[in-house]
C-alpha cells in the first residue's frame, strides 16, 4: 500500500511582521485563532498513523493545538540561513545584494554561510524517502511552508528554482502519495456539486 503523506502548514507567528529566515517566533493570539477557525476541516487529519511536525515552536504549537501530538522531526527544519537567520528578505538584499542575488540564482550557493538550496530541498526529500512502508499508511506532518515547497520540489523531481514558484499558505495542505523515490501530488479539493435546476 502506498503511503500517504499530508502537509499540514504551520500557522502564522503573525501576520503583522515580515516572513524571516528561520523564524522560531511563537503563534501569537491572531495564529491562535487562525488555528480555531481552521481545525474542523484539519482535526481529522489526527487519525493518521504517523504524526510529525518541524521543529519550530510555531509547527509545534500548530500540531498540538490541532491534537496531533506530533513528533518533532529535525529533518524538516527550516533551511539553515547561516548569518542571514532572523532577517528578512529584504535585510539581507539590503545588507548584501550581490550575496542575495547569486543566492536566488543558484540552487548549490551558500553565500550566507549556510545551507543551499539544494541542500535543503535533498534533506527533506530524503527524510520523505525514509518513511518506511511499515510505518503506517498514512502520515500527517506539520511544517514551515519553506518545508513543504522544499518537499513539492523533491516529490515532483522540478528543477530546484521551481521553490521559488511555490506558494504555501498557513494551514493549507498538501498531500503526496507513493513511497521512496517514487511520489505523486494528490489535490484533494471538494468536487462541485451539480446544480439542482
């Protein structure tokens, strides 16, 4: 049988203040409710066999306010940012551009003392490689949306640069299905119904 693994995002930290490399921020009161108003449609999701989630106190905080109990996962941290970790984009572009823009355009540089691109994008295509068979049918685990690009990209086997095109919501999900080295995208969204004229 296939595994089924389902991406849960994290919810925000806050939706006032800039993404930031790294953020290790708590949910504040508006992530909080984000995470009321969301957790009918992602309670079911707790049935799952396997709960993982990053390591982050956001991800965290998200599975257990979702009754997950997950699993903290050091193979779906964030990307290491090297010195670069707390800033935004924006910092670092204005702290060195020339660091940023080869960082953007090449997948393997680590202009920022840290991990590439690439690096990130393996690590946590191989901790989904891993999930062994026995493991259970299905798994559910919540992660940076930066974690869930990284796994889409290794999954689909896109050029690296396809992260940057990638775009997770918090507490979206996303599900892939398959086993090691072989995964497909499945979208789960409701069909319509046909009208009743």
């Amino acid at each position: 049988m296939p595994l089924r693994v389902t991406f849960v995002a994290a919810a925000r930290s806050s939706s006032l203040l800039a993404e930031r490399f790294e953020d290790d921020r708590q949910l504040d009161q508006a992530g909080w409710d984000e995470v009321q108003r969301a957790a009918g449609g992602l309670l079911p999701l707790a049935a799952a066999d396997l709960r993982y989630c990053s390591p982050t106190p956001r991800s965290r905080a998200t599975g257990d306010a979702l009754g997950y109990a997950p699993l903290v996962q050091l193979a779906l941290r964030d990307c290491d940012m090297g010195r670069w970790r707390g800033l935004t984009l924006g910092e670092a572009m204005a702290r060195e551009p020339e660091a940023v823009d080869a960082w953007l355009a090449d997948p393997r540089a680590t202009p920022h003392g840290g991990e590439s691109l690439l690096g990130f994008i393996s690590r946590v295509g191989g901790w989904l490689d891993t999930r062994p068979a026995d493991d259970g049918g299905r798994i559910v685990a919540v992660a940076e949306p930066s974690v869930i690009r990284a796994a889409l990209v290794y999954a689909l086997k896109a050029p690296p640069t396809t992260y940057w095109n990638i775009d997770v919501r918090p507490l979206s999900t996303t599900t892939v299905t398959g086993r090691g080295g072989r995964w497909n995208l499945r979208l789960d969204g409701i069909a319509p119904q046909p009208s009743r004229t």
